[in-house]
C-alpha cells in the first residue's frame, strides 16, 4: 500500500513548469506540481479505489493531489454531505469536476444534491450541480428522463445570464441531456436552436465551446452505431456451432503380469 508521501514525492517527480502553466490559463492556483492527467490516470489504475489515501490526498491541499484524490477515492464512503464538504473545499473547476464525476455521480441519491447546487449563490456549487446533471445524463440508468426534460426550459432561460464557467457547464449539460434519449435529443436540440451560439471565455487556452445542436446529433448517432452492433455480436455468438467433443479414446485393458517361470 503507498503511503501518503511516497505518492506526493512521486507525483512532484511527475510535475512540469509547462504543466503548471497550461493549468495556470485554466484556473488552476498553487500549491501544484503540475502533472498530466495522462499520468495521473496511470496513478489511478494503479493505486485503484482508497478513500484513506485519497483523504490524506486531499487534505494536502495541492492540487495535483486533490485530482488524484477524488480519482481513487471510494463513492461508498460518502454521503450527500461528505460530497458537498469536499466540493466546498475544491480550489478550482478541474477540481469540482474530477470529484464530481469520479465520486458524485456513484454516492446514492446524488440527484437529490442537485437542486441545492443549482440555486446557490456560489458559482463554484453551481457549476457542480450542473456537472453532475450531465454526468446523471450518461451514466445514471434509474432516473426518469422526466428529470432531465425539466431542466431543460431552465437551460434555456438562465444559460445566457449565467456565469461564465456555469455557462460553460450548461452547455455541456445540455449536450449530456440529449445523449441520452431520442426524445430528449429532440427537446434539447430545439432548446439548443432557441439558445443559439454560447459565448464562453477560456481564457488564454485553444478551448472552444461546442455547439450544442450539431454535438447532440453527432451523440446519437454514436450511440446508434453501438446498438446496432451488440445484437449483431449476440446473433453471432449465438449462431456458432459449439466444439463437438471427441469421444474420449478408451484405455487399453491392462495386461495381466506374465506368469511367473518356476
């Protein structure tokens, strides 16, 4: 099992100025080492699921650290107000959104954080709440879509006045929320077409905001593509002849000891 400070120590190892940097221009603050999510990733498999380590991770208050921590940390360990405690304490968005997608989106009845989230003054949580109804979008089976058909209108009507890094995740929530059913793909991309072009400032990066309408189609006919080949793998499995098993040769008799010369 890693320790605490042979994980920092490597992660430091890991770290670069040009890292640093580019995480700069996204919001990111020190204390940081400043190392790939590529490499954090790989730390990821590796440590896998250890909510002691990823306490003391994040604790330390580094940044790099905080990102690994909410990777590996264990969803079962928290509930609604654990979540809410550790997304109070997130530095930056790369930190809130880490979280909420590796822990959030698994803590049972995470929907229910979501409208607190959406009405806070602080734009951090509702940046987190609308993070999380996306990541509900994609991965959460027993929501009805009547969950997600009500925050449309409110996408609709707030997005322009939002914040600019709640926007940003507005906009995104809205591509989630059309993934994930044709007849919501229909209701967020009309919403999409009434909200039109969604300006975002990245700041100082290459980030461009996604248009909506043409991410949504692109999705759906993503997934159509998958469902079309899982029957075709199950027909085929189905279809293959099992391996006729060869008789089992049988054994020889056993001679009978020759009898003994006298």
């Amino acid at each position: 099992m890693s320790s605490p400070r042979d994980v920092l120590r490597e992660l430091e190892a890991l770290g670069s100025e040009q890292t640093r940097k580019t995480y700069r221009r996204h919001g990111v603050v020190d204390p940081m080492f400043g190392v790939k999510f590529g490499d954090l990733d790989k730390l990821r498999k590796r440590l896998g699921r250890d909510q002691a380590l990823a306490r003391a991770l994040w604790q330390s208050g580094n940044h790099d650290a905080r990102v690994l921590a909410a990777m590996i940390a264990d969803p079962a360990a928290f509930d609604l107000e654990a979540l809410r405690a550790w997304q109070a304490e997130a530095a930056c968005n790369m930190q809130t959104d880490t979280l909420i997608g590796h822990v959030g989106v698994h803590v049972p009845a995470a929907s229910t954080a979501v409208a607190a989230w959406l009405d806070a003054a602080d734009e951090s949580q509702r940046r987190a709440g609308w993070v999380l109804v996306s990541h509900l979008a994609k991965e959460s089976q027993d929501l009805e879509d009547s969950f997600f058909a009500a925050l449309v209108p409110r996408i609709e009507r707030e997005i322009h006045g939002a914040a600019n890094r709640t926007r940003e995740a507005m906009n995104w929530t809205l591509i989630g929320i059309g993934a994930r059913s044709d007849a919501l793909a229909e209701l967020a991309t009309a919403a999409a077409r009434t909200v039109g072009p969604v300006a975002v400032d990245h700041g100082d990066t290459d980030c461009k905001t996604p248009d909506a309408v043409t991410y949504i189609a692109k999705a759906r006919e993503h997934r159509a593509r998958q469902a079309a080949k899982q029957p075709a793998a199950k027909t085929s499995a189905a279809k293959k002849p099992a391996t006729a098993k060869k008789p089992a040769a049988k054994k020889p008799a056993a001679k009978k000891p020759a009898a003994s010369v006298r």
